[in-house]
C-alpha cells in the first residue's frame, strides 16, 4: 500500500514538472523580441561613389609634315613634357633652301609658259609675238640655270681638289713612311689614302652635287629645246587665233599654278621655323627619323594636350543610375587630390567594355604633374541632401513585392512599403511611405515578419 502511494505520488510529481515546462515554453513563445529602432527624422545625407578611372586627354594633335623635305632634328623624346610653342621636329635648313630657289625658279618658268601662251592671241602675229616674248623668259631660265650650273661645277671641283690636295699630301706621306712599312703609321697611311681615293668619286656631298647638276642639266636642256622650239616658230610666223575658251583655259591653269606655288613657297617658310607644340601636352609618338626624307602628309609626331585634361571611368549598371552630369568629383592622381565634376555621360554601352557605360570627369585645374594613361581613384558626390527624411541602411529591405521597412505600432511590427531615394554606406532617403516621427525597427540576427511582436531595447 504504502508502495503504490509512492509511485502515484512520483506520477503527480511528474506530471507537476511537465506542466511546468510546457508552460515555460508558452510563455517563451508569446514574447517580444527585442529589436534595434530609430525615429525617422530629417537632416542632411551625402553619397559617394568611388571607381577606377584612367587620365587621358579630350586633345589630340598629330602633326603632319607640311613639305616634301628631309628632317634635320628630333628635338623631344616619347613621353617627354612640353610647353605651348616648344620645338618638336626641324627640317634640314639647306634642303628648305634648295627647294624654296627650286620654286621661285617654277614660278617664272609658269610665268613665262603663261605669257608663251598669251601672246599667241593673233595669227602669225600672235605666234610672232608668242615666240618674241618668250625667247627673252626662255634666254632668262636658260641663263640663270647655266649661272647655277656653274656655281655647282665650282663647288664640286673645289671639293674634289681638296680631296686630291689632301690624297697628294697623304700619298708623299706615305712614301717618307716607306722605310717603315711594318710600321703603324704606315699602315695607317695606306687606309687613309685609300679612304680618299674611295671619298674622291662615291662620298656623299659629291654624289649629291652630281646629281644635281644632272638635273640641272637636264632642265637647261629643255629650256634649250624650248628655245630652239620659239626660235623655228619666230621664223615659220605660224598662223593661229586663241579663242575665248581657250584664253580662259590657260588663264585657269596659270592662277591653279601660281596658287600652288604660293602655298608651296608658304610650306616651306612655314617649315624652315620646325613644328613647334600648339599647346602644353606630352609626346606620345614619334614617327618622324633624323636625316629621312618624307613626303607632304607622312606623320611627324604626336602631342597629347595636359590642358584638357579628362579621367574615363566605366561606370555598372548599378552605380550609373545615381550619376549624373555636374556632379562634383575628386580625383586622386599621384598622391594629389584634383576637384573636377562629370562632365560626360556616354548614351550607349561599349561591347569591348562590356555592360559598362563610360563616364567622363573633367578637372578644374590640371598640370604637368598629371600623368596620361595612369589608373586612378574617381570619388563622385551623387547627393547632397538637406531636410530630408532618412533611415539606417539596416532596417531597409526588399523583396519580390517591393522595398520596405518595419514600423512600430502598438508593439507589432508592421510591414510598411517605401520609396527610397539616394542613400550612402549608413543612410537612406526616404521619398514616401513614412512621415517625421515613425519609429522603424530592425533586429541583426532574426528577420521580422509582418506583425510580429517586438520590444525595443
């Protein structure tokens, strides 16, 4: 008897405990949670958006050879800094000349083709008068090209002679040396006379002046023909009229040759001072070679202007949606930070960039310091609010219905739809969905359900 009273008793014991517990349970299920909050309120928010960048420039110059010449001198180096009106490229000055005596030369040779032509107006009087006329042009060209010629024969006697004088020198030289024919010096003779025996015919300048005497051979030939061609048209008094038509013809093609001439005349001057910087920048190419010879149009040279400085970004699909033009930006480039602002956003994607959209910051104030092509830090102010309703990035969610938060109302959390606005690492604008004064509540570590029952702590 007493055995079974015990065990009943240890059952009501049992029963008592588990009573207990479930009514621990309830009471822990029933709850609030205990959860952050803040009290919306106006103030100020700023956002900053940071990317990489790279500095390039919005001015480009290639510089191309005015004239057909031969370059004399580089005078800057790739990736060198240069001011507005620094020298880049020379041209070979005693070329320039030769070519500017070769184009006045031109000019009275259209000349005198010109008033050839004119004075053939009339029959046989206008041939007469034709061939008068241009017998004293011809006589001239012919003149000063047998001056030329002559001048260039002098100059190339006296350099072969001074070569000869100097291989005679040489040679008695080496026969006062013939004691000593193993000897250094003698064998150093011996090179020296044939070195020049061998500048004698094939140097460079005497090659040079060769040719060019065959040229202006060449040409006083034909002013010869041409001479004798007037000479037998004088004599023969061929009869012919020049029409309207044909007046105006030649008329054409002396203004198209003299208008060629002047700007050929013009390039050349132009050219004798080099290609000089229109701006303060740095070279990027140098296509140009000492001592070449290029044609009207080859490429020079390349400067890149560090006046108009502008850093290239490509902004996410993300970040573009809160960047927009006048925007102010800072950007840090060598350890200096440049005030600027957006001054370009690109209407279209790059495939080579992929979905990226190209943003363009243009700075205040660039220098020298600046270096193109560098990789650097763009940080873009995309807001500056004032008096704007705003909330922790914490209690802000989103899901497939919408963007939301969780405000207090009678100890529940009640899910409430909002429109956001600009936002930074701790705040967000709010446009609409809650007024002055709500009070929003988040917890780090349990998500809130709709109507659930919290305490703020």
């Amino acid at each position: 008897m007493e055995l079974l009273k015990s065990k009943k008793k240890m059952i009501a014991i049992g029963a008592a405990a588990v009573a207990v517990i479930i009514g621990v349970v309830s009471i822990s299920a029933n709850a609030a949670l205990r959860v952050d909050s803040y009290t919306v309120a106006r103030g100020s928010l700023s956002s900053i958006s940071e990317f990489n960048s790279t500095v390039q420039t919005n001015n480009t110059r290639k510089y191309y050879s005015p004239i057909d010449g031969k370059v004399g001198t580089i005078a800057v180096k790739e990736g060198d800094y240069v001011k507005k009106g620094d020298l880049l490229v020379s041209y070979d000055a005693a070329d320039i000349e030769y070519q500017i005596s070769m184009a006045d030369l031109s000019s009275k040779t259209d000349q005198g083709s010109y008033d050839e032509a004119i004075q053939s107006s009339g029959r046989t009087a206008g041939l007469y008068a034709e061939a008068a006329n241009s017998l004293p042009a011809l006589e001239q060209q012919i003149a000063l090209t047998q001056v030329t010629i002559a001048q260039k024969e002098n100059e190339l006697l006296e350099r072969k002679a001074a070569l000869a004088d100097e291989g005679a020198k040489l040679q008695v030289s080496l026969i006062d040396w013939a004691d000593e024919p193993d000897s250094d010096e003698y064998e150093n003779l011996q090179k020296l006379v044939q070195t020049n025996a061998y500048e004698q015919q094939y140097a460079s300048d005497i090659v040079q002046m060769q040719e060019e005497l065959n040229c202006l051979n060449i040409m006083l030939g034909n002013y010869q023909a041409k001479k004798t061609e007037m000479t037998s048209q004088k004599m023969a008094t061929y009869s012919g009229v020049l029409t309207k038509g044909g007046k105006e013809r030649i008329e054409a093609v002396k203004e198209a040759n003299d208008l060629a001439n002047a700007q050929k005349l013009e390039d050349l001057n132009y050219a004798k001072d080099g290609i000089k910087a229109d701006f303060d920048g740095v070279v990027t190419k140098i296509s140009a070679i000492e001592g070449n010879t290029v044609t009207k149009g080859t490429e020079l040279v390349i400067l890149e202007s560090t006046e108009d400085i502008v850093v290239k970004a490509n902004v996410n699909k993300y970040d573009i949606d809160i960047i927009a033009e006048d925007q102010p930006a800072t950007v840090k480039i060598r350890g200096v930070d440049y005030a600027g602002k957006v001054s370009r956003i690109e209407r279209m994607t790059d495939a080579d960039k992929g979905t990226g959209i190209g943003v363009e910051i243009t700075l205040d104030e660039p220098d020298e310091n600046i270096i193109l092509g560098l990789e650097v830090k763009s940080r873009v102010q995309t807001a500056a609010l004032e008096n704007v309703l705003q909330i922790p990035t914490e209690s802000y969610n989103s899901d497939e219905e919408g963007d939301y938060v969780f405000v207090v109302k009678n100890k529940k959390a009640v899910k409430t739809f909002v429109e956001a606005g600009a936002k930074n690492d701790d705040m967000i604008e709010i446009c609409s969905g809650l007024n002055e004064g709500d009070v929003v509540v988040w917890n780090d570590s349990v998500m809130l359900t709709d109507g659930m029952d919290v305490n703020i702590k």
